[in-house]
C-alpha cells in the first residue's frame, strides 16, 4: 500500500510502505492570505491568483 499525504514530517522516513508527500511553504501560505486578508479588509479586489509552488517527496 503506497500512503500519500499533505505536508513534510522526517518520521515519514521509518514507515515501511513507500510514501508520497507533498512540502508545502507554510510561511509563503500565512504571509499570502495575510496579504488578501488585509485586501479584503480595505475593500480593495481580491481577484488575485496566487501559486505558491509545492515540492512532491517519494521515499521507498
């Protein structure tokens, strides 16, 4: 069984099955919905697309 999941943790290492995970920039996330968040707030268009790029990890 190949288990997949959403963020990075160094114990996925010791599981036995080959594992899938996704890294994702936890900061770049807060500081871009902060950013919208506070355009939000300001009443100004939040039409905005944001891409926030991930790193895929494959161990086993």
């Amino acid at each position: 069984m190949v288990i997949g999941t959403f963020d990075e943790h160094t114990m996925l290492e010791f599981l036995p099955n080959p594992v899938i995970s996704v890294q994702q920039n936890a900061y770049e996330i807060a500081e871009q919905a902060q950013n919208l968040m506070q355009k939000a707030l300001g009443e100004k268009s939040i039409s905005d697309r944001i891409v926030i790029p991930a790193k895929v990890i494959s161990r086993g």
